[in-house]
C-alpha cells in the first residue's frame, strides 16, 4: 500500500455515505472485486479509466449488477478525484501520476485492493509469490497443493480475479495463496500487514519503462522479503538458491530461507536428487523436501507434468511455499503429477501432421521465452514478437540460436 494510509483494522460491514473512486477498472479483477466489495457495503462507488468503453467491455459487463454510481471512460479528470473519499488505485497506474498528487493534496485516502484485502483478511496461512517469470504457474501449484492436503483455499492478486468481495467468508485456518506483481508490491508501506509464508521464483530486468531503473524493479520485488506484521513469528521466504541476489535477499529478511532449485537440491531446501541416493535406478531425479528433521522425496521428476528446468523449479517453490503452509508430501507429489498448464503458458493447443502448437504468450521476458526453449528443445519453431520493455535480447538471441531450428519475428 502507499506509504500513509491507515484503513480501519477490520472490513466494516456499512459504508454507507462513503464515496470511493476506483481509479483504473484493469483487466486482472482487481478493480471490479474492489467495487462490488464497496457497493455491497453502501459506499457510492464511481469508476475512471483512460481506457474506452469498448476496450473495457469485459470489466463493464461482469459490473452490471452492481450499483456503480458514475462511470468516466477515456480519460481521468482532477475533479473526480477530489471528490472522493477512498481512491482505490489500480496497479498499472505509475507512482509518478499527477492524480495520485492531486489525491494527497485534497487529503483523500488512497488505497490498494491487494492492501485492503491483506489488511483485512482473517486467515492466519496466507502466501504470496512474486518474481520476473513464473508467478502464475507456481501460484496455482501451490494452491492445487494445498488443496489436494484438504484446505479450504483462495487464490487471488495478480493471477486475476479479487478476493476482496470474498474476505468475510475466509476463516483463520483457511490457506490464501496471492501472485503479486511489482506494481502491486511498489504500493506495500513498511508497516503493512504481509503474507505468513512468500516466494520469489527469480529475477530479471523487467517493467524497467514503468519502474524506471532495474534497481527500482528490483527494490520492489524486494518488499516482499520484510517479517510479517504479528508479533509471533517472521514467517517464511523461500527463494531461488541459484540467483545473483540470493545472498542479498538473505541478508534483507528476518524471515526463515528456504532455498529451491530446478537442477540440484540446495542445503536444507527444495529440490532435486539422484534417485540412485533413494535405492532405485540411477539416472533418474526426485523431488525432495525437508520436512521435519529429515528430507522426504516427494515423487522422481520424470512424472512432473511440467517440462525443463524452469518447470522444475516452479514445482520446487511451490512445494517450498505448500509446505510452509501445512502441505503434506502426498498432496504435493497428486498436485504436482495432474498439473494442466494454465492459459496462455506453454499451453499446448494443438497437434498436426506430427507437430505439436504451444501456447506461451504470457512469456513476455527474454527469460521466460529462453525457458521455453530449453523446454521443448531441439525441434522448436519460435514465433515471438512484442514489446522490450527495456529488457536486453542478447540472452534470447544466442539462447535461439542454440535451441529453435527457426524464428519467426514479428511486432
């Protein structure tokens, strides 16, 4: 949340009177959970975007059941602004926005769906998972792991869709898994509530014409990593053991490390070990996990249903973040076994004349796209194209010319 803010320490029931701007619909679910939320409660809740009706039809037409009192479609306006109470700001909008200015100036409230939801919520097993590439995958792992252990679980933030309109009806035992992205993590103040157990799957130069510098990306992802606001623990990070800011993120947290890997086990972490060491054919790789004082494996990775080296370090750090919830091995290894690829990440598609079409337009990083390659190579046609987001392709170029037989470049 933006430094300063002070909402009430539980959801009030009535907000009657109360008038909240949603400043930014989106289009992950954020700002339509926050305005159904606030119009159930009574508050007289308006809507701006820059974008237009047409390009929001999605978000406008899941709202039509709810009482929006003002909708302001192309543009946002200084007036608006000022007339609110709470301005809920949408992730997207830049920390440098003259409206977010205007918002203090005038001494309206200014808030974060994700805040209010932590802030809020009464579960005491809450986990988050942040990182350049990879968050949404481990996510809903992490959530099909601890739903296969027979928690009642939430997933929410980033990955799309609110919690917010729900958080009355998540109980302290229940398990609340969270992707949040950099912006989300931009607006976290130091004194915040934070999630029970966190994850970072890695890190790499991205969102650097939004952020500014890598530094500030980086600084951002990094707020993830501070002890939980409760007086009876720390909580748990778990955290990519082959990454040049390992040793920084060990020295930033107070919180217990829990090192992971998708190419070896590291030290007390999650990982992979010859199953030679467990008695059985060599050759061969398990899953392996400290629980209690001794290291369980969990399941050899040939049966993972995700593929390469970047599919098993997600497993890894899903099973990492299950486990510091309350996951059982069993549950992980069922979990991790009947995964289905979400939309959109190497998700396959189709099959034709023996070639087989994958999905993984959500690889939106040099570095996402090269974990795909070393996924599906040798016989890889790479069709890729889009914005640099001032990230360097010369990883991709030389990663593409050692795995794909062709690409296809466009955008």
């Amino acid at each position: 949340m933006i430094a300063g803010i002070d909402p009430p320490a539980s959801a009030p029931r009535d907000f009657a009177g109360l008038r909240v701007l949603i400043f930014g619909l989106g289009a992950f679910g954020g700002g339509a959970g926050a305005a159904r939320f606030f119009a159930a409660r009574g508050a007289r809740v308006s809507i701006t975007d820059q974008r237009t009706e047409r390009e929001l039809a999605a978000g406008i037409a899941a709202l039509a059941d709810c009482d929006i009192a003002a909708w302001r479609l192309g543009e946002h306006r200084e007036e608006d602004v000022r007339g609110a109470d709470w301005l809920v700001v949408n992730p997207a909008v830049a920390p440098q926005s003259r409206f977010l200015a205007v918002a203090r100036e005038a001494g309206v409230r200014v808030v974060t769906e994700v805040g209010l939801l932590l802030a809020w919520c009464r579960s005491r097993h809450i986990g988050a998972v942040t990182g350049s590439n990879g968050k949404s995958t481990t996510t809903k792992l992490a959530h099909d792991m601890l739903r296969a252990s027979g928690f009642a679980v939430h997933m929410g933030g980033n990955i799309g869709g609110s919690l917010l309109p729900e958080v009355d009806r998540i109980e302290p035992e229940h398990r609340v898994v969270l992707e949040l992205s950099s912006f989300q993590l931009e607006r976290f103040d130091a004194a915040a509530p934070l999630p029970h157990a966190v994850a970072i799957t890695q890190f790499a130069p991205n969102h650097l014409d939004w952020h500014g510098d890598e530094d500030a990306y980086l600084r951002a992802k990094e707020r993830i990593l501070a002890p939980r606001a409760a007086p009876d623990a720390a909580g748990t990070a778990v955290l990519p053991a082959g990454a040049r800011e390992y040793s920084r993120w060990r020295s930033l947290t107070a919180r217990a490390v829990v090192p992971f890997a998708g190419g070896s086990r590291p030290a007390g972490g999650v990982g992979y070990e010859a199953e030679s060491a467990a008695g059985s054919r060599s050759g061969d790789l398990w899953l392996a996990a400290p629980v209690g004082e001794t290291i369980t494996r969990i399941l050899p990775a040939a049966e993972l249903a995700l593929r390469g080296e970047a599919g098993r370090a997600a497993t890894a750090c899903a099973a990492g973040l299950a486990l510091a919830l309350g996951s059982a091995p069993v549950a992980i290894a069922a979990a991790a076994r009947e995964f289905r690829a979400l939309p959109h990440r190497q998700e396959p598609v189709a099959r034709a004349r023996g070639i087989s079409f994958v999905n993984d337009s959500k690889a939106t990083t040099p570095e996402a796209t090269a974990c795909a390659l070393e996924a599906f190579a040798p016989n890889v046609i790479l069709l890729a194209g889009g914005s640099s987001k001032g990230a360097s392709f010369a990883r991709l170029g030389a990663e593409i010319a050692r795995r794909a037989r062709a690409a296809v470049a466009y955008g």
